[in-house]
C-alpha cells in the first residue's frame, strides 16, 4: 500500500480465522470508514505455528518473521477480537505471544493500541476486551481508554454482503476511528 509521509500504517490484527466472522466484517468497515491519516492493514494470524520458545532465537518458524516485519513496520495496532469463553482466541493469544519475542524484541512495544470486542450477544465481548488489554499493559501498548467498543448483537449488524449497515455503529466507529488518530499522534516514539 501506498502512503504519504502523513499517512500512520495501522496493523489491524482480526481474533477470528471464520471466514464470515463479524469481527473481520468489522474490521473491513473500519477500512472503509477510515480517515485518510490511517492506511490499515489486516495482519492475517491463521498461519502462525504455535508459539515454541525452543526455536527462538535460533530457528524461528519464516510465518512468524514475516509477522513480525509487517507489525514492526506499522505505527500502531488495533485489534478486533471476538470472545472465547470469556477471553480472547487462543489463536489472537497466540499472535500476541508470537510478536512479544524473542525477549527485549517484542514489536508491540510502545505501539499505540486500539481493543474493540465483537459478539452477536449482548454483553459485547467485554471479558476478552479487558483480558487482551491486561497482556497489552505487560506488553507496553498504550490503549485508547475512551471510547471502549464492545460491540454486542453483531449479527444484526451487517448486510448479505458484509457490510455494515447499522447507522450507529458506524457512526461510534467514525468517532473512535477520530480519536485514535489523535492516541497516534500523541503517543508516537521515536
Ligand atoms: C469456542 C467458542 C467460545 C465462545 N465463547 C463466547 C463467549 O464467551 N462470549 C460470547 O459473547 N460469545 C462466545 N462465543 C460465540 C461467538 O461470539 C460467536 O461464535 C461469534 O460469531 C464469533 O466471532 P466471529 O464472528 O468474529 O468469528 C463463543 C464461540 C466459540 C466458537
């Protein structure tokens, strides 16, 4: 992709490996409502191995180098995420853990973050939302604070086609989208 010197690359990182998902539909919207400052990115996590400590430093899995390249060279990562029991996909956990080493070398480290939880239930995804924000606090990940985005009966959300319909969903996503450019901007390194 294409981007200007004013252009912050965004890695969007989708927690569900469903090809219908309503958190990729989600994140797809979020594409198409996103102001020009922000080029995102879908990071695709499907086809990382199983994160094994035994072959860090030496041996590290080419799908797990090329995850972490394309993180590495964003300005900031916003997660979509479903919920799992409560938390997040062990496939998300496992991206997460995946760009978190070898140690010292993590590529989430002071990326300004962005968390929005998706369920077809009422409650939104809240418990994986905030379990993801807890491994992001180790992770030195400054995440936007307000607005939280629990998005909560995702199946009347969208159209046949996939795309999001509900006015005022997109409306909070426009909103947030906003503040996020601003969380970038005041919280870039480097
Ligand atoms: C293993 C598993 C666990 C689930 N646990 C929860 C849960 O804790 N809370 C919830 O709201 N939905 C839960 N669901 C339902 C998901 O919200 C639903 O399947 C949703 O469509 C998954 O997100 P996706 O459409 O992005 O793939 C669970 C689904 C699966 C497959």
């Amino acid at each position: 992709m294409t981007t200007n010197a004013e252009t912050k690359k965004i890695a969007v990182i989708v927690g569900s490996l469903r090809k219908q998902a309503f958190s990729r539909k989600l994140a797809l919207a979020l594409q198409e409502l996103s102001p020009k400052s922000l080029a995102l990115e879908i990071v695709e996590i499907g086809e990382l191995p199983l994160y094994n400590q035994d072959l860090d430093p030496d041996a590290p899995p080419a799908a797990w180098t090329t995850f972490r390249d394309r993180v590495r060279a964003t300005q900031g990562v916003l997660f979509v995420t479903p919920e799992y029991n409560r938390s997040v996909p062990g496939v998300l956990k496992n991206a997460i853990d995946v760009g978190s080493r070898p140690y010292g070398k993590s590529v989430w480290s002071g990326k300004p973050g962005a968390v929005i939880s998706v369920s077809p239930g009422a409650l939104g995804g809240f418990g994986a939302n905030h379990h993801l924000r807890q491994s992001l606090v180790f992770l030195d990940v400054p995440v936007l604070q307000q607005p939280e985005a629990y998005i909560g009966g995702a199946d009347k959300l969208f159209d046949e086609s996939g795309k999001l319909t509900n006015t005022s969903t997109r409306e909070f996503l426009s909103k947030l989208l906003e503040r996020y450019v601003d969380w970038v901007a005041r919280n870039a390194r480097g």
